[in-house]
C-alpha cells in the first residue's frame, strides 16, 4: 500500500469511533473509491459488512453502531424509540438496556439500507415509519462505546409507544411505563403535545399522565393542545371517560391491573 493510501486508511480510522458501519456512499464522499476499499480490505483494514458497507477488520458492531452510521453518514433521522429508548434511558424498571426486541423510529419516507435489513442482529429489529411528531422534536442524546446517537427522549417515547398501542404494546403496560415518568419537563411535554398530530396519543398521553397523577401535568396548557372531536374507544364494553372522550378497560380505570 502506498504512503498516500496508508495515511488516507489512517484519516479515516481516526475520524470515526470503532463500533460502527462504514456506508458504500458515504465512503465515497469522504473521497474513498471503491478500488482503494477494496485495498483496504485486502491489506485488512477494512472488512465488508453486507452489501453496500464495512467496518473496521475484526471490529464488533452492534445495531446502535448502525444506528450512528444512519444518523451521522447518512442523515437519517432513524433512531431507537418507544419501550427500546426507555430502556436505553433506564426509565423503565422491567425493560433493560440489551432487550430481545429492538424499535426504530424514521421518518414516512426514510427507508433502511439493504445491508441494515439483511444484517443478522442479534436482536430482532422492528422498524416504524410515521410523521404524526417532528423528526428533531423531543430527541436527547445517548452516549454508548465511544460514540453517541440520538434517542427518543422519555416523553416521545411515551408518545411511540401509545403510537403503538393496541397493535405492539398493550394500554396496560403503557399505564405502567408513564407511572415511572415522574419527573419530565413540562415544557418539553407542552411542546411535543402540540406538534403531535395523532389525536390517539395525545388524548391516552395525557389521561394516563393524569390517572398517574404526575406534578408535571399541573404545569400543561392543555388548552393549547388540539385534541380533536368524536369520541375513541379502546376497549370494547369499557368506561367512558367523558374528560377525553375515551372508552378503555375497566380494569385500567379502576387500577385493576393484571401482571404483565
């Protein structure tokens, strides 16, 4: 290899953090031909990860590697959300860090490469795209390995979950997850709360918030939140909840929960 080619793998190791994927198409931009990767890859530097990427040669990634090569290479606004951020953030007791199943949020049209898709995670990757919150609204970094991504912050992940519900999360372990919220920042919910376009999670949002009786719900203008008309069941033979116009279980709005 030549000098030139040998400083260039070195540029390139030392402005990226070990533990992420290197994108086909952003390596091109930085100036990378695919002839000199494939030197790399020959004089092992460089090692390909599925098709259209590599990593570092024996270097270990994971899927929140991945995830920072969307945000930061790709500009993706791809980012781990709803019961996966909550358990990144620790914010909730039952959910860990290393989960079986992992949710990523992106924006309507954002689509994963192929060699994301086609990766054999270690967990399962479930996928949602939806604009019913701003992309950048409600985002908090998160600091893992030597790098960091974006991650959906508590209350928009709250949101993502409710988003969810009834199809991947019950409203039972939605009530659960907001019990454990108990110290958000009003304004940050205000702002979220106005820009979410799905009158659903707005309304469950803050009945749930209330029924957990949350200081930081005293704090909402809740005037300034369009909650839509006509009324929402979410439980079938349920109890109207006139305040909201929902119809959900009994067992949830007496407290009645079963183990989840």
């Amino acid at each position: 290899m030549s000098t030139e080619n040998s400083t260039k793998i070195n540029r390139l190791l030392q402005k990226t953090p070990s533990g992420v994927v290197l994108a086909s198409s952003w390596l091109s931009q930085q100036g990378y031909s695919p002839e000199l990767i494939r030197n790399y890859k020959n004089s092992k530097w460089l090692a390909a990860f599925g098709n259209g990427a590599a990593k570092r040669y024996n270097d270990q990634v994971d899927y929140l590697g991945a995830v920072y090569t969307l945000q930061k290479q790709l500009g993706l606004s791809v980012h781990p959300g709803a019961k996966t951020a909550l358990g990144l953030l620790g914010r909730a007791h039952y959910l860990e860090m290393n989960q079986q199943v992992v949710c990523l949020f992106g924006n309507e049209k954002e689509k994963l490469p192929t060699w994301f898709k086609k990766y054999h995670w270690e967990q399962h990757v479930s996928y949602y795209t939806s604009s019913f919150l701003p992309p950048a609204l409600g985002m908090t970094e998160f600091f893992h390995k030597n790098f960091s991504i974006l991650v959906s912050s508590p209350a928009r992940a709250m949101m993502e979950c409710l988003y969810l519900m009834p199809k991947e999360v019950s409203l039972y372990e939605c009530y659960e997850l907001m019990e454990g919220l108990n110290n958000l920042v009003p304004n940050q919910v205000q702002q979220l709360l106005e820009k979410c376009t799905s009158v659903k999670v707005k309304r469950l949002f803050l009945y749930l918030a209330e029924k957990s009786d949350h200081e930081w719900v005293k704090f909402l203008d809740k005037e300034k939140v369009d909650l839509g008309k006509g009324k929402r069941s979410f439980a079938k033979q349920g109890v109207y909840v006139s305040q909201y116009q929902i119809t959900v279980s009994k067992d949830l709005e007496d407290n009645e929960l079963p183990e989840v």
